[in-house]
C-alpha cells in the first residue's frame, strides 16, 4: 500500500446464525484494501464469502446475518459506526453497486427513468427536470441509442444486457468513489459480457473511482484487475497483482482454478477439477479449510489454520506450505 487507501477493511467478521446453534462464518477475518481508481478483483467460487463481503462494505446484511468484527474504512471514516440514515447518504453516492441479477435489483413496477432519477434526487440538490435530463445523458453514456424512450420503460421490457447498462447508469449517477460490481456479467452472452466489463473499465477512466469486482472467471481478473485476492471458505488465501495470480501462483486452490481453464496455448487435454465441493460455512475443517481438497496436504494442515503471510514482496499466502 504505497498511498493512502480509499476503502480500507480489517478484520471483517459477518456470521450468520442459524437453527440449532449453528454459526454460519461465511466472512471470517478479511483484510484488504483498495486505492484511489484502482480495480480490485475479488475471485473464488460460490459460497467463498465474494458477495457477503461486498454486502457488509455495503451494510446491506439482513438477519440472520451481523457483522461481529472489524473495521470497513472509507477515507478515515468507519462505515460501522454509521446509523442507517448516514450509511442511506454514503450508499448510490460514495459507494454505489451493481448485483448480480439486475432484473431483481430494478423495480418491476417502476420506469428505468424514474429508478434513475430519485438516485439523483436522494443526494444532489436537483429538480425533477434536471434529474430526468441527466437520467437521459447517462442512458447515452452507456449505450442506449434511444434514451429518451428508455426512460420511460420498465426493466421487463428490456433484455439482460440492456437492464444491466441500466444499472451501470444508476450506480454511477452521482460518480461515486468506489463501483462495487457483483458478477455483473453474469447470466449474459459472452459478446455482451464483454461490452458491460468495457463499459465499467470506461467509466472508470471517465469517473476516476475505484472498483471492487467480484467474479469467478479469471479471464475477466486478466483482463480488468490490478490486483486480485482469492478467497476461500470465508476468508483470503492469496493476495498479489494481477500478473503475479497467473505467473506466479502459491496457493493450491490458486492453482486448481487456473488449471481449470480452457487455453488455446495449451496442448488438447482434459481440463483440470478441483476435487469435491466447498465445505458450507457452519462446517468449516478444523484445520486449513481447503485441507479436504488439496493435493499437498500435510498432517498440520489437518490440525490448525494458517495465517496470511507475506512471501515475497505485495504477494500474500494462507499455506503451510510457505511458512
């Protein structure tokens, strides 16, 4: 961390707790942090704690859930000691987000223009003409030909991609600092995934805002991130730039990952697996959480679960195999 953090989180704990005693820990000790107009990507497959954590930065966790532990810092002030009300100010203008399906983010019974618009009316000192005419100049800027119609449409009359650049227009609408962006190109066609992650790196240039980008495809971390944490079973494995995740992999679970995509570099063979299931959150092993499916196990693995250490310069690893 060679500057002054935008979003700075330390020690992120958000369980969840369940029937009979159980405590879910599906966010469990995570540290990071993200510079000014910087993209941070955060990788690992479902059930790895990716969108909880951007929840909790978000303080968007329903019971169940609560956050127990930690700090979330944004420009030195800790987003945990807001009330609602002040987190309702920081949320749609310093910190906006894309989900994951935008057909159950926008409301069905609501225009795309009127979504748009009282985003910009809760936190800029607008009337409701300037608020449409910026609805408008937005829909432009990422994408729709016809905006002045758009915005008097509603998100069952526009398809996946089209609903998804609606979102984009909403959450940048007050240009915030920081673009959380939860699988935004899932459940797309693999020509229109490519035009939203353009468009997000675009206005990230226009914006300059960082972005926190939460995907399980490493080919989007290849070409979009600057640095990339990979996480597993609630909490980061492995920590380092971009280049290094593919060059110069540590963790097993890294590895498995990578192996698991297609190259046309590669000679034809079988692609690699990653051998069972991520463990659910209320049963973590009691040692390493990935020592059930890893390649090297050794009897430690089984016994305690090792910390995040840094191994060489700006590259961190939770494994034994390292310490």
């Amino acid at each position: 961390m060679t500057q002054n953090p935008l979003l700075d989180v330390e020690g992120l704990k958000t369980y969840f707790y369940l029937e009979d005693n159980q405590v879910a820990k599906a966010v469990d000790g995570v540290d990071f942090y993200i510079n000014p107009g910087e993209t941070l990507a955060i990788v690992g497959e479902s059930g790895s704690g990716k969108s909880i954590t951007s929840l909790s930065i978000m303080q968007l966790i329903n019971k169940p859930g609560k956050i127990i532990d930690g700090t979330i810092t944004l420009e030195e002030e800790n987003l945990l000691k807001k009330t609602g009300k002040q987190m309702s100010k920081i949320r749609g203008n310093d910190i906006a987000m894309i989900f994951q399906e935008p057909m159950t983010a926008l409301n069905p019974v609501y225009t795309i223009g009127n979504q748009i618009m009282e985003t910009i009316r809760k936190h800029k000192n607008v009337s409701k003409k300037e608020a449409q005419e910026r609805a408008i100049e937005l829909l432009r800027v990422v994408g729709f030909p016809r905006a002045e119609e758009i915005i008097n449409e509603y998100p069952h009359q526009l398809s996946g991609g089209m609903r998804q650049r609606a979102m984009i227009a909403m959450a940048i609408s007050c240009e915030p600092k920081l673009l959380i962006a939860d699988e935004p190109s899932t459940a797309l066609d693999v020509t229109i995934q490519a035009q939203i992650l353009d468009l997000l790196a675009e206005m990230k240039e226009r914006l300059d805002m960082a972005i926190l980008l939460i995907t399980h495809d490493l080919g989007v971390v290849a070409e979009y991130a600057d640095r990339v944490l990979v996480m597993y079973g609630g909490q980061i494995v492995e920590e380092t730039a971009v280049e290094q995740i593919f060059e110069n992999t540590k963790h097993p679970y890294t590895t498995g990952l990578l192996d698991s995509l297609p190259s046309l570099e590669k000679d034809m063979k079988r692609l690699g697996a990653i051998k069972g299931t991520v463990p659910p959150a209320h049963s973590f092993p009691k040692g390493c959480r990935f020592s059930s499916r890893c390649p090297h196990v050794m009897e430690r693995c089984l016994e305690s679960n090792p910390d995040l250490n840094e191994v060489e310069s700006n590259h961190k690893v939770r494994c034994y195999l390292y310490n």
